[in-house]
C-alpha cells in the first residue's frame, strides 16, 4: 500500500490535459486510433490535438506528425492504440517528449497470460521511470464531460456529447461503459466523467474513486468492479469518498462460484473474497446493487438531490390501497419507518375523504377520479406537516392522462419548491415529458413502487454513514514482538492480555501440585488443559479437563491430560498445562484476525456453537476501526437476537463485545503481516455489565 | 371447508353470461352503473343487455325496463349500481327472477365496520336461498376477453378492449386490477380473464382459481392477494391448477407488520399469517413477487412459452464479459446450472473469436461491432448443441440499432423457430418494433440481463413444481381418540406411537423401585422425569434428571425428582415418573403441528438449540402431506448442513425425519380441529440409518 497513490493531483493530466497526441491515429475513421479525434471534433474539448502518423499529413482534417518527438509544443496526455509490439518503443518516445499521462487502449497484455502480463511490467516500468501515469493497458480510456475529454474508442461515445452531469462512473469493463452511456439517454442520469481501468497496470478503481472524491465536478460516484489487487488503497479511497459526503453505489460482480469463474476467464487475474468486499462496503457506505437497473436507479436517485433525507420516516400516499400496502412492506423491510401520519394530518384528510385510510398508508381511493385537486391536496397537507423525511406518492396512471398529466406536471414541481427539505418520490406510469418535468423540479420518478422505497432507503443509508464519519483513524498501539513459530495457548493468552484485551486468569503449571494450587488460587471448578507450542486441536487428543471441582481432581487430572497426550501426540513439546476457572454463562463468541492478502488485516466476529457455524453467519471489517464501527458489525449478525436475550436469557454485555473488537482491531493493523492470523474461540460474552473474556486462542505468525 | 365451493361449474353463470342486467344503469355515462353498458357496446359481448332504471326508456341507446321483473327474457347475470340501502330489495328481485350471479359493486359493507357486516350477511343469505353466486359487495367485478364481458365500472377498460391473452388475473384490490390492465398495454401482457374480488361475500380468490384452473382460454394465472379466509380451500385451488400445469404468480402483500397494519385499515379484515401463505405458496409450486415489476414481468414469462424448461443448465452468451458475469452469479444465486458449454462448442466460438471467453458464459467480445454474423453465428451454434435447457443473450443496444436491428429481429424468430425446444430469453436495449418481433416469435424478451435469468428460474421452478405432483392426496389414518384435557407426556408419547412416529422406549413408573427396574431394562444410563398434565415445563421446577447411570441413581433420582416437584407445584397431580434411556448423538429437531384457524392443520420443522430458535429457521406446511414434500421443507432449512453433516459431523438420518414428519402431517389432518396442538421437542435426528425418536411431547387437545 503506497499512500500517495491516493494523492490525486498526479491524475491532473490525464483528466484535464491541456494538450493530446494520439499515437496510433489513422486515416481510416473507424480505427481506434482515430475514433477520439472523431469524438474531439464536436465535444468541446479546447486544447490542441496532434495526431501522430508516420505517413498522413493530416487526419480527421487535424495536422499530424509522423512521430511525437516532432511535435512543437507540450504534450500532456498521449492516447496509445499502436499494435502491442510496438507499444514500449511509442512509451519510451512519451517518455523523452515529457508527456506526463499516457491512456493504452492495446490489448494483448496481462489479460492473455504469462507473456503478455511481462510485456506489461516493461510498460508499466517504462511509465514509471518517466514519471507518467498509465491508463490501462487493455482499457477502452475515458471521457470527461467537463471538458470535452473524449479518450476512448468506443463507438458509443458520439457523435457529440450528452450533456454533463454530476456522476462520476469508474469501470473495469469497457462494454459497461458504453453501456451506462446508452442507459443514461433513457434516464435522468448524467456523467461528470466516465473512466474505464482495463489492465489497471497502474491506474486503477481506487485511484478513480480519490480523484472523483475530490472533483467539484463530481456529487456521485457509481462502480462497476470485479476484484482488486490493493484492497487498503481502495478502503481509503472510499473513506475519501465518504468524507467528502458523495454517495457511491457499486455493481460488484463475482458473487457465486459460477460468477468468479466468469470473472477468472474474462479478465486478467483480479482478486478478493467476495465476503470482504462486502464488509469494506459496509464500512464505508457504499451501496452495492444485485442488477443493472438497481445500480442506474441508486445512480440516479443519488444524484437527483443535493443532500440525502436525515432520517427514516417515510409517508406513503396512494390512489391504490392495495398497492400502499405494497409500499409500506418495501419501506419496511428496508429499514424505513412507516410511522403513523400525526393526527392532525390524518383529521383534515379525512375530511377531504370520508373512507378514506389515512394512517399512513394515506389511501386516497377512487374518490380521485372525481376530483384530482383531492391528490393534489393530500400530497400538499402531507409535505406541509413537516413530520416525514420523505415522501412517496403513488398516483397510478396520472403521468400520462391527458388530462390529469399536465396539472401534476405542475403541482409535483411547484410542491418539490415549496418543500425542498422533504424528499419527494413519484411513482407512476408517465409519458417521457412528464419524467422530465419532475426530474428537472428534484423529484425523484418511479415505474415501480418498491423501487421508489429501495432508493429512498438507499439515500438515507447514505446519510447515516455521512453522519458517522470518524473524526480520524483509529490510533494503534505499539508492535508487539510476536513469536517467529506458532505458539502455544498460554503465549497467545498473554499477548492478547498485553493487547489489551479481557482474557480469562489462568496460570501456566508443570506439575499436579502446581495445578491444584493454581485451581485453589484461581477459583474452583476448574478447567485444565495441555500447553504445547505443537498441538491446536487439544481436545481431540484427550488434552483438556474441565470442570474439575477439587484440587485432588485438579491434580489427577494433571497427571491424567499428560499421560493421554505423551500417548496420542509423542513428538509433541509440553510446555506443561493451563488452569484456568471454569466460566459459564454467556454467550460464546467466536472472535479473529487474518492477514489478507488483498485487504491486509481483517477482523471477524460469529457466534459460536455448531449451527452458527454451519449457517456462516459471520463478518468481517478491516481493521483498525472504533468501537462504533464494531456495534455495526455486531448487528449484522443474523445471530444478534442470542445476544440481545432472546427467549428469556439476559442480554449480553454488547460493549464489552465492541470493545474487544475494536482493541483487537487496532492490535492486528498494528502487527501488519507478520501476524498470518489469531483465533480467539471461545470468546465469552458475559450478560451485561459483566463483562467478557477470552477462554482461548490461537496465534500464527507470518 | 365446503369441497362442492371448488365446482367451478356454478361460476359459469358468472363469467359467461347468456344475458346480463344492470340494476342502477343510468343516462349519466360517467355512474357506475353505465360504465358496464358503454363498455359492452364496443367490447363483443353478445348476448342481451338489460338496462334496468326506473325512469328512463334507454339507457346509451338499449332498451331500458323500470324493473329486474320486467325484463322479458332469461337474465342470467345481474349487475347491481345501486346505493347500499336499495341493494337487498335488488338481490330479492334477482332472486325472484331466477338471476344465477350477481355483481355487486355497491360498497358500504364489511369494509366499513360491524354495521356493514351485518348488511353483507343479510345479502349473502338472500344470495344462498336464491342459489345466486355472489361477488363482491365493495368489488370492480370482472372482464372476460373471451366473451366481451365487461362487468365492471373501472374506467381503464374502455373504450374498446385489449386483445385476449393465455393470462387469468385474479386481484383482491380492484384499483389493482386496473393497474394490471394498464400495464399490459406496455408488454406482451394480455388477459383471459381479470376477476376483482373486493369483499368476497361468495367468490373468492379460490374460487377464481379453481375456475382458471379449468378455463381452455387460461394458460397462467396471476394473483394479487391481501389475506383469505379459508387456508384450506386456496390450497386446494392452487392443487388444482398445478394438477393443470398452470403456473401460478403470486404478489401477496402484507409481509411486514407495517404491511399488515396497511391491509387492515384498507379492506375487510382478511387474516392468515404470512409465514403460512409462503408456506402453501411453496408447497404449491406457486411463485411469490416481492414487486409488482417481478410480478408483470414473470407473468409475461409464463404466458409466453408452452412448457416450462424441463432442466436447470443454462447457457449464458454477451457482448460485455462484465455482463456475462453479472448475469453467471444472478443465475447461480436463483440455482441455475451455469454448466460449462460442451468442448466441440467451445471449440466452435474459439474459431471464429480467438479471444472469445467459451466457457460460459460465452463472451463473443468487442469482436462483434466489426462483424454481426459473429454474434449470431455464436448463438446458432449454442442452441444447435443441444445441451441448455434455456440460453440468455445480452445484446446491448443491438435492439436499437438502425443497421443490426433489423437484422436481429428476423435473426431471433428464425433461431426460435429452428430450437424451440430451447427457451431463448434476450437483453437488450430495444425499440417497440423491436421487442414485438421478438416477443411474437416466443422469444422472452429483456431490459435488464438478472432478469432474465430470474424468469428463466421461475419457469425451471414451475416445471420441477409440475413434475413432482402427488398421484392423489396423502391418505388419512383413523381418527385418534384424543383426551379432552391436557395430558401428560407418557400419554403423549403412546399417542405417537399409536400413530407410527418413532418414540423412544420408555415406561411410566410410580414407586423407586419400578423406576430402577424400568431402567435397567431400558438401558441404562437413563433419563427420569416427573410426569403430571398440570406441569409443561418439568426441567424448571426440577422434574427432570439425566444421565442416572445406575439403578441406585435411577432409585435415588425417582425420590429427589418427585420431592422438588411437590414442593415446587403442590397443586401438580402427579402420575409418577417416566424412564427412558439416554439417547446421544444425532441432531435435536423440533416437529409441531397447531390448527390455525384460516389454514387448518399446519405441520412446522426447526432445528432445536437457542440460536436456531432466536433465528426464526422454521418452515411450515399445510398437512397431510407425503415424504416427498417433506424432504422439500427440510431443504428449505438454513441451518440444513447441519443435518447434512457440516464439520465432521456424520449425516443425519433425513429418511426418517421425512417419514416422521409426514406420518405427523397425516396425524395431524385426521384429528382436524380437536387436535390444538402437538409438539414434539426434541426429536432427535440419529445419524443416517439408524432412525429417529421422539423423547418429549406436548399435546394440547382443543
């Protein structure tokens, strides 16, 4: 992890240059050496363009230049689409000229195999030597609206430009790219910038990501990815992201088995467990979508408002009762509050409509088609009462009655004015002109109910992680000087303690009278078993006692662990045995750390016991993080009802649980890799005010 | 449950008409009861229309009689408009003129509290005496498009009607059923037959369903549904259309408590939990929607093909391999067979891209832009190998394209044409004319690639629902004379045994002595619990010892066991004691049958152990059932691995649960409603081959 790869000020010239050469462009229009100077040529973009041609004197009616070293001025960014054999000789030239970016659509590179992923490194090694940043190899470029910066060879791109807007897209798949183009003419969706990252030989998602986030262009940032080689760089640029208030939404693909093998034969190697993409997600509030269309509408709703709704209230109102049912499950499952309208506003509705159901749902019934200025009126009174974040309305068909049409084209828009600080989401069949009209006035537009309410929870997710940004990273203690082999339990126990963290009293003994003094100091019945830097699965061999109520059981049980192990495991080191009073109660925990190779340390938390295992209900974070961020991770568990006392057990002490989380959090990011892992099972979670402790553990060095 | 109410025969009346009056017609074309007249004057409806209005000659230009007993001819359907007040001296001359259904569209009934319950019954009973079916009151009646018949005053139906389609509608929201009809304007969504239900005084849902079920002109049916009534009667109803082959989609609202509160303050009170309802949907074959686009949109996919795919593998080919692996996880995650494509195939695309992925999915690659016949080449050859039951294409835009376009919309119709044993479902982004081309070929057409492939998994899910219908319902053993109070455990367990559930061998016990014997018997070590009818929770008030291993501990355990019970519960009667040998190993299961009032007797299965408890991981169905079906709900289970043998842990004996849970289902549906009742905690699921047993129960008569 190289932190200054997220100082974006380095990617200036390839999003903003002041000057392009493309090498590689053709006379042939349809080359893609020659497609950006087509797209340039009606996009805007200001500075001067040098196609660069050994032959040509011109292409595209522009001056070329048989080599880039012949060109007269500077040269910021160079566009590469020369056959893969001559790529290193036209770097080496962008080199010597100065030029200070380099995008490389040529393909034949990492993606095909051993060969072509060295045939990179030259390249990268060539970039890196003259101080260039490398867009792909293998990447179909970018396109930045704000300037006309048109650096791809997708045909998708022109003639001219769509209009920008406030998303910023970064893709690993050029096709993508092209494709969320396309979808934005049907939406109200709009790019400030749209990257695709190939090869990512040395630019990559993250780098995109850090540059977007500090892009006054920028409000929303959408990701389509499939792995990642450097998983800290890309949590910081979220964080970014994330400081900076702009929503990200991703499409993470690679999900299923099938999904990564996909994934494995359609780009070069990309890695990293699904499951810690997720958990870095989470913990940076990212939203991460199932579907294409789920992904355009979060993009979309995202970037509609300036600032997303400050709480979970949602008023449905609706001309189909059957359908605000529908809407108050969708609120509900997603997390939304479909709190009772005040009785106020629930008196004056119905005194608009007598059967009407006004408790929110506010079901309007057929009584509008009579009288639409009762709608109109109802969604009014709604936004007027001040008492919900949002507000969802359902109103049918009305977005393309001829009649009713052009008077919501009206109200929505003068309603969205009039009460800007309420989120107000339409959701109806409608003509192209009437989603425009609302669109252009803020609101937020639906075909689909429960889509209005997946993106209104989506926004107020968002808002809930902008407001619990931490002031700063996590401090971390002091390296610990860990062993160099694995260690045995009594070590793992004592470096835990020294990190801070709750562990169980126990003493290290080497004879049975040691034992039973032990057990008598430390509190009866006790537990008794072998220490042995060689042995993790203690009990299997017969090297564990508990229970043990007197000393005399304590001491024959010495002798007894001893005997059994020396038969099961003869090659094995005693170290001699742990005691430790036996702890009941609680809720056993299972507690780890494990150096990634992607994402380096990361934290997981699962409840003990086989079923929990067998269900896999676990998750991860990467570490360090604050004890806020752990009470998070803890409710994700869809075990969290054991540990909230369910069916007449006492709570569990949940903030000794986060507190240890977080203390073994900050402990792992502090050892970096020389720790390869640490196993605390069990972890008991006392019931609350009591506590937790660690009963024991296993550590492994790199 | 009346059987004879699933003779769709008596519904004839209702849904094909000879003659119809309308009791309320008016020269106001705009009223309710016009609405009807103006609609069948252009719909083809043949038969005679009876305007009947007690002041005008004619209503839109058909004759007009003042009364029901004026009308000359044979009135075999009535339509009554008329104020809530006058609706039973309508149903009396109904009744008199020998009218054989009735829609009744008049609201102010059961929805509006006590009062208008009391109405509804008084019309539901003239009803009966008049041998007239009955539907609604408070309902948008209904619109078949095989006979023009158009009985209902929604104003969406005019002017002119849509043509008829293969699909029968059924919504327990009339505002719903407009909606419904709207949105097939958009897709290749058409209707056999739209029924709105509203109070459901007579027809019902089930009613609808059973007659679908029978209808030629219905291929698939929909369903919106808030709550029923009769559990049991929807059940069958859903039996039969899946005897049928017809597939059933299903938007049942009201999952989450914030839903309930919404269908309660929207209609009749209409109950049944949602935990039960996904259950019969399950067990049914019945596909559930959680959105009214995945509702239309899997509508539209049944309707469009004849059978069903009769395999899971499917083979997936794009224009993005970023799409292709997006589109590989949504088919895995729905448990699809993304099964690599045949090497003679593989071979084949190599060919023609060299660089192409061939795996599956297929990615023909950016190949395609310079040459088109690539892509169709591509798809030809996958259908050709024979080896999918269904292939997904992702085209991008090629739906809109003016030069490929054309050509794809004759390409696809003739590949459908030339496979048609292959379900063939394309994405793309299209124009109308596009989509139509293709949606007339048979083809399933897309926005949106997951959902294509989530239809193709809804119609894998139908077929295998179709294939696995039971020869003839699950039969019934004797009714059991059940006690009339609560009983103790020992008469619990001989009441299980009796019914064939394996029950561990166990004997009931008065003095020390005979508890000592029973034990050595038996087998010792052995449990030893107190038995009484008046004590459910024994281990609480100490009723309970474990694990005695001798004679003198099973001798000792009767007293202390009997001695903590006196003075914990002195009212206890107490029966003696119940010993039975320890039973270890295998998986604790919880089995339950209770009669719920809507749905009968209803069988659950859960995984014993606080966590799974605090999970909520139980599955529910109605009974009787077979093993077959018993084997689907254990597999419903999250906390399934664990009986599948997760982490070492040697298989559990599923045979047997599956026989046990299907002999209890039969147990169950003999008792009927005198059985309130059973649990059997634990059941304990011994490793595969060696059984299970029953070691505690609690049966609570009626």
């Amino acid at each position: 992890m190289q932190a200054d790869l997220l100082d974006p000020s380095s990617l200036a010239p390839l999003f903003r240059p002041a000057s392009i050469a493309v090498i590689g462009a053709s006379t042939d229009p349809g080359k893609h050496g020659t497609i950006p100077l087509v797209h340039m040529k009606t996009s805007g973009f200001k500075g001067p363009l040098y196609p660069i041609n050994p032959r040509a004197t011109a292409v595209q009616g522009i001056q070329a230049f048989p080599r880039l070293l012949a060109v007269p001025g500077p040269v910021d960014l160079a566009i590469i689409a020369v056959p893969e054999a001559q790529v290193p000789h036209a770097m080496r030239d962008c080199a010597q000229k100065g030029v200070r970016a380099v995008v490389l659509f040529t393909s034949g590179f990492a993606e095909i195999g051993e060969a072509g992923a060295r045939a990179q490194e030259e390249v990268k090694a060539i970039a890196r030597a003259g101080g260039m940043r490398l867009l792909g190899p293998n990447c179909m470029g970018l396109i930045n609206f704000a300037n006309g910066l048109v650096a791809t060879f997708h045909t998708a791109f022109g003639p001219g430009l769509a209009p920008k807007g406030r998303i910023g897209l970064i893709t690993q798949s050029g096709a993508f790219g092209g494709l969320a183009y396309q979808v934005a003419q049907d939406r109200a969706l709009a790019y400030s910038l749209i990257l695709t990252t190939g090869n990512e030989g040395d630019v990559d998602v993250a780098d995109g990501i850090a540059y977007l986030a500090d892009d006054p262009e920028t409000a929303v940032i959408m990701l389509y990815v499939e792995g990642c080689r450097d998983g800290r760089k890309l949590a910081l640029a979220l964080a970014r992201a994330r400081a900076r208030r702009k929503p990200v939404i991703c499409l993470k693909v690679g999900r299923t088995e099938a999904g990564i093998a996909a994934v494995a034969s359609h780009t070069a190697a990309l890695a990293g467990a699904d499951a810690i993409f997720d958990a870095v997600f989470r913990q940076h509030g990212v939203y991460r979508c199932a579907s294409m269309e789920e992904f355009f509408e979060i993009g979309y709703a995202a970037s509609q408002v300036s600032e997303p709704p400050s709480g979970p209230r949602v008023g449905l109102i609706t001309v189909s009762g059957g359908v605000g049912v529908l809407m108050a499950d969708a609120a509900a499952a997603r997390g939304l509050e479909v709190t009772p309208a005040p009785q106020q506003l629930q008196d004056g509705i119905r005194a608009m409509v007598p059967f009407a159901a006004t408790r929110n749902p506010i079901d309007v019934t057929g009584q509008i088609v009579s009288d639409m200025g009762i709608l109109e009126r109802a969604i009014e009174m709604t936004l007027a009462a001040g008492f919900y974040e949002a507000v969802a309305c359902f109103v049918g068909s009305i977005g393309r009655s001829p009649v009713n049409g052009p008077r919501f084209m009206e109200a929505f828009p003068r309603l969205r004015r009039r009460f800007p600080e309420t989120l107000l989401a339409v959701t109806c069949y409608y003509t192209p002109q009437f989603r425009a009209a609302l669109d252009q006035a803020g609101c937020l537009v639906f075909d689909e109910p429960t889509h209005a309410l997946r993106a209104i929870a989506a926004l107020t997710q968002f808002r809930r992680a902008f407001d619990a940004i931490p002031a700063a990273p996590a401090p971390l203690p002091a390296r610990e000087k860990l062993p160099t082999a694995p260690c045995d339990e009594a070590t793992a126990l004592a470096i835990l303690a020294r990190a801070g963290l709750p562990v169980v009293p126990h003493r290290l003994v080497r004879s049975p009278a040691e034992a039973a003094a032990a057990a008598e100091t430390l509190g009866l019945p006790a537990a008794l078993k072998i220490v042995s830097p060689d042995i993790t699965h203690k009990t299997e061999l017969g090297g564990v006692a508990l229970g043990l109520a007197t000393p005399e059981a304590v001491r024959r049980a010495f002798d007894e662990v001893t005997a059994r192990v020396r038969e099961a495991a003869p090659q094995a080191a005693l170290a001699g045995c742990l005691v430790a009073p036996m702890v009941t109660g609680g809720v056993e925990a299972i507690l780890g750390t494990q150096w990634d190779p992607v994402f380096g340390p990361v934290v997981m938390l699962g409840l003990g016991g086989v079923f929990v295992e067998a269900l896999n209900d676990v998750t991860f974070r990467l570490a360090p993080f604050y004890e806020a961020e752990a009470r998070r991770m803890i409710a994700e568990l869809r075990a969290l009802p054991v540990l909230q006392g369910a069916r007449g057990r006492p709570p569990a002490d949940l903030a000794a649980l986060a507190r240890a989380l977080a203390q073994l959090s900050r402990f792992a990011a502090a050892q970096g890799p020389a720790l390869r892992s640490l196993d605390i099972n069990p972890f008991l979670v006392l019931p609350q005010g009591r506590g937790a402790l660690a009963l024991d553990a296993v550590l492994l060095p790199a």
